[in-house]
C-alpha cells in the first residue's frame, strides 16, 4: 500500500482504535462476502494491514465472482499469502475445507436501476445467499458472523423522528423497488431465526449511506458521483429535489462498526450504524461538497416513478447501541472532512494512471 495515501492514513487509523480487540483475530480465518465492493474491500485492506502491523496469522478468504478482478482490486496484496481468494457466489457457494472462524456477508445488489430490472434476482440472492452463509456458520460454529442490511429496511419513518432497532418499516410488496429493503427483511428474520433456533452467534448491521476511498470510478450511488465530480471540478447536477434526510457513514467508520459488532455484539441483534453529526438533507449535501470542492450545483428534476429514484425519506439513526459497544468515529470533521478524503483519493488514483 502506497505511503501517505488516504487508503493508509484510514488503514493506520483503523488499527489504531482501542475499543476493537485484536488480539481475538489471532490465527482466526475470516471469510468475507462482497470482498470487491466498498465495504468488503475496506475491511479486507483492514484486516491484512493488521494482520502485518499486529503480527496476528490470520487468513482472510474473500469470496469472489471473478479471480482476475479481485486480482486487480486488491493489487497491493498480491503475494500476499493471507489473503486467499475463493471464486463462486452466495447463490452457489462453494465448499470451505477447514476452519471457518468469522463472517462477514456483505454480498448484495446496491444499484437502484437493478432492483428495479431484476427484482427477482435482488430478493434470490439476498435469500439464498443468506441461508447459505447461515448454514456454514452453523456448520463451522463460528464465533461470529455480520450480516450487512441497510437503513432501507425502515421504510418511511417520520420527519424529526429518531429511529432505533426496536422498529420496523411497513414496507409495501407491489413497488418493485422494495425487492430490496423487503428482502434486507427477510435475512434479517433469518439471523435472528439461526440464532434462536441453532445458537447460531449472529448480528445484523443496519448500515446508513456508506462511503469512501475504494469506491469504484463507475459507481452510480450518488455518494460516488459527488466525489467524482469534486475530483474532476465539475458541477453536481441532481435529478430530484434533494430532500431525502440521512445520515451518512466513512468507510473507515462502518468497517471499526462491523468488526466491533462481530466481536462484542449480542447474537440476533441489530445495531444501527451512521455518524449522526452528518444528518441532513441530499441538497445540502451536495451544497456543502460543491462549496469545499470549488464547484456548483445543478437541479434537473425527473419523476422518480421512471427515474428508478426512491421517493423521499428521512432517516435520522440512533446509534446508542453501537456507541455502547465503545464506537466512536475517526474524523470529525463532518461531511466536508470525509467527502474531501473521497474526492482525493479518486484523484491519487486517477493521477496514479489506476483504474478505479
């Protein structure tokens, strides 16, 4: 890994955190799911970097649909003997021989337009990947597995209204669109019956809008498309209003959240995970990135019914039970502090002549 990068400052950070034991990942064998999205390829970047400044023998296996690409992804780790690839996919997943010891499944479609298209495939994978994942933590008895779910699984909460763990979202079926929040539904139900019913050791992490050094150059989430346009000093055009309310989540946040769940969390329970001193509305998001980023901001509004853009909502998480946990963020500088480090890291990579 490059020195002085912003990917190396997050990772040194990261390993740095005091409420993260780290010792329990000693010899351990992690197998993560989603390992070439962001989230995945933060926590693998996190767990090797421990693994040499720690000296801890762990072994992480990163579930992968394409070897080459994952190759690629993780290119500073080539060589690197403790990471190992695994090609197959949570639909199919393939056999593991030997110790299985954590999981963290974050395999999950994430494109908006997707869930729209192929509803089907949103809800199959999310299911059947699930109860695979599942079933081998049951059959390995792993000390602790994280299953990734989102925000969305809320639904449409009250403006003003603080959102915690205890709620559930009434969700309608007949909007494709909900093949996602309502499938995150679904697997949740799952942990929470492996955990009652078979000890299985399970937590489920209720992620806000995450974001990050690592996010690829293509990404259509809107988080991506800020951070590409500060780096390329273009103007932010939003297709909506902006009035959805949110929270917002670094990579580096959400990965220290993750593993502190995974070690420390109550089997069959949700944590809801977000930096709440972020919480404000799309155009104001976009407004404060365009001023610490030198460029403007553009409305040309589309109906969300043809968009494939959720409607409004505002989602304001509670985050007591992870802080009770010993969580706390890396940066405080808001929005413009973690969106900055975004924006500089696609532009080292962009500089470095990488593809992203």
């Amino acid at each position: 890994m490059k020195t002085d990068t912003v990917l190396q400052q997050d990772m040194e950070n990261i390993c740095s955190v005091d409420f993260i034991d780290w010792n329990r990942f000693n010899g351990k064998t992690i197998l993560i799911t989603g390992a070439t999205g962001l989230i995945g390829f933060t926590i693998v970047n996190a767990l090797l970097y421990a693994n040499k400044k720690r000296d801890l023998n762990l072994t992480v296996l990163a579930l992968v649909r394409s070897e080459s690409r994952a190759k690629e992804r993780f290119a500073e780790h080539n060589g690197d003997s403790s990471l190992k690839f695994v090609v197959g996919s949570v639909e199919d997943l393939p056999d593991f021989e030997g110790a299985v010891d954590f999981i963290i499944h974050g395999a999950s479609q994430t494109a908006s337009r997707m869930m729209v298209e192929q509803p089907v495939e949103t809800i199959l994978t999310a299911v059947k990947g699930t109860k695979n994942l599942l079933d081998l933590a049951k059959e390995k008895n792993v000390e602790g597995m994280v299953y990734l779910s989102s925000m969305e699984m809320y639904g449409h909460p009250e403006r003003g209204h603080k959102v915690t763990e205890d709620e559930a979202g009434a969700i309608s079926p007949l909007n494709v669109r909900n093949s996602y929040p309502i499938s995150k539904q679904q697997c949740e139900s799952l942990c929470c019956s492996y955990a009652s019913e078979y000890g299985v050791s399970v937590m489920i992490a209720r992620l806000t809008q995450t974001f990050g050094p690592g996010v690829n150059y293509n990404d259509t989430r809107v988080f991506a498309y800020f951070g590409k346009c500060v780096a390329e000093k273009k103007d932010i055009v939003l297709k909506t209003k902006g009035e959805t309310e949110r929270s917002y989540l670094y990579t580096a946040d959400a990965t220290t959240a993750i593993l502190a769940v995974m070690l420390n969390g109550k089997s069959g329970d949700a944590y809801n995970m977000a930096d709440e001193n972020t919480y404000c509305s799309i155009a104001e998001v976009a407004q404060r990135v365009a001023e610490s980023g030198g460029v403007k901001v553009r409305f040309e509004t589309q109906n969300t019914a043809v968009s494939c853009y959720p409607d409004a909502v505002y989602m304001d998480l509670d985050t007591s039970k992870l802080k009770a946990l010993g969580w706390k963020v890396l940066y405080s500088g808001g929005l413009q502090e973690i969106y900055g480090r975004m924006a500089t890291h696609i532009t080292e990579e962009l500089h470095s002549g990488k593809s992203l």
